[in-house]
C-alpha cells in the first residue's frame, strides 16, 4: 500500500462491515424473515457501498491522480472517467 492512499485502512473496514451485513440479511432471507425488513437492510447495504466507494474515489483524487498528473500522465483522467462511468450507472 502506497503512501497516497490514506484512505485504504478505512476502506477495507467499511468493507468488512459491508460483508458481515451482507451475511445477516442471507441468514435473514434464508429465515423467511419480512420481504419489507429484507428490502431496508438491502438500501442499508446500498447506502454503504455507495459511501465505500465515494471514500475510494476521495483516495484517488488526492493520491494517484494528483500524482499522475504531476509527473504528465494525462491519461489518468481518462482512466478516472472510464471509472466514474462503470461506478456510477
């Protein structure tokens, strides 16, 4: 892990978390629990994706591509808006 990824650590916890939730709403659904409780924790679930990856999109702003175009890789806001495109649909 590179010095420009500040973010990294927190990531990879929001991450684990993420997984953990996934598992309970499985066991939840396996459960026969309410179709309504289900759907909540599933916007729950959405919600923290979409903040894991806003917080990975933060790290590579102010590391790798402040880096990149500091040293004349242009390509690198290609690369971000090829990202941007896939994550946000």
């Amino acid at each position: 892990m590179s010095d420009h990824h500040k973010h990294r650590k927190s990531v990879v916890n929001r991450l684990a978390r993420i997984e953990g939730h996934v598992r309970s709403v499985k066991e939840m659904a396996g459960t026969g629990r309410d179709c309504g409780d289900l759907l909540i924790q599933l916007a729950a679930i959405r919600s923290a994706l979409d903040s894991c990856g806003k917080l990975i999109l933060k790290d590579h702003l102010e590391g790798c591509v402040v880096e990149a175009i500091k040293e004349g890789d242009e390509k690198v806001i290609e690369k971000l808006n090829d990202a941007i495109d896939k994550f946000i649909r």
